[in-house]
C-alpha cells in the first residue's frame, strides 16, 4: 500500500531517534500524506518498518485527532469551536460552511473534495474565528471570506485570502512587500 517512496521517508526520520519508536509521529504524518487516512493497512506497515505491532500503532493514533481513521475529502476544513472562535462568529461560520457545502460536521461531500469537522483550539485566537483547511489556517473569517477560499479551493488554486498560517501564507508573505501596498516605500522612514 505505501509507495516506496513514503516508505524510505519514514526510514530516512530513523536516524533522528534514539528508538524505532519515537519516530511514529511523523511516519504516521508520512503514511497519511500519501494514503489520506490510516487504515489497517497503514499500521500494518508503519508497524514492520517501526518494529512495532499494528496494535500499537493504532493505539497512538488513536489518541490525536489529526490522524484521519476514515477516508476523508481532498480537503478537510476544521472549524475551531473554542471560547474565543465562538465569541467572534464561529458557529455563524460554521453554518455558513454547512450551507455552502451541503453536509453537516463529520461528513465528506459527494464529490469527495470537502470534509467538514470541528476542532479544538489551533492557537490562533487573534484571528478569531479561523479554519484550517488541511495544514494551512485562515483567521478573520466572514461568509464572503469562505466564499472566496471555497471559490479558490474548487479551482485547484491556493486559497490566500485570509491565510494566516501554512505553506501558503510563507510563499504569500514572500511575494507581499511589508509596507502591505505592493510596491517600495521608497526607503522613507
């Protein structure tokens, strides 16, 4: 099940333990990354490459939410449910997102582009109510906003409107001067 590929990345974290073990972690990242879930499959070679039972491995991802047991859409959108999140609009949000996708917390579209869940606090309260959508975090979210992100998602673009966090937001901030006008200051200041 597991590409060669997946399978030297997670012998190549082998080498930063002290222990087979302590790399389960990030080969469950890697098993994930390639498959989109963990199935029994994905612990039955995790396990043999980190000699440790597939029990075993189950058993840890188990305990973090961030490990998928079910196939899940190409995107899953997390709604942060925490105090801060909901005092800014977070439940408007996330029925906003229900509308527009036309599934309920712990479903996947029919296309299997969208899982929407709900999540703990991802320590983002200044950005209140915020999202993540796979590894990347979207803050000061308004139904325009998702709109927009769910626009750019369908058409297989980065969605930076927004992007607060992630792979996304370091190209963007690469490309976005600081005085945030998209041009030189003119060495004034």
């Amino acid at each position: 099940m597991l590409s060669e590929e997946t399978r030297e990345r997670i012998l190549g974290y082998l080498p930063r333990y002290r222990t087979k073990r302590a790399a389960i972690l990030p080969a469950l990242w890697a098993a994930q990354d390639e498959v989109g879930w963990l199935n029994t499959e994905a612990y039955e070679e995790v396990g043999e490459l980190l000699d440790m039972h597939p029990t075993d491995v189950a058993a840890i991802a188990s305990f973090y939410y961030m490990f998928h047991k079910q196939p899940m859409g190409q995107y899953v959108i997390e709604v942060c449910n925490n105090l801060s999140c909901e005092l800014q609009g977070a439940s408007d949000m996330l029925e906003h997102l229900r509308q527009e996708l036309g599934i309920q917390e712990g479903q996947t579209t029919e296309d299997g582009q969208f899982t929407l869940r709900h999540q703990e606090c991802p320590c983002y309260c200044e950005f209140a109510p915020v999202i993540q959508v796979n590894t990347e975090t979207y803050g000061n979210l308004t139904p325009e906003r998702i709109k927009r992100i769910l626009a750019d998602l369908r058409a297989g673009k980065p969605a930076l409107d927004g992007v607060v966090h992630g792979p996304d937001s370091a190209a963007l901030a690469a490309k976005v001067p600081l005085d945030g006008q998209g041009g030189d200051d003119g060495g004034a200041g």
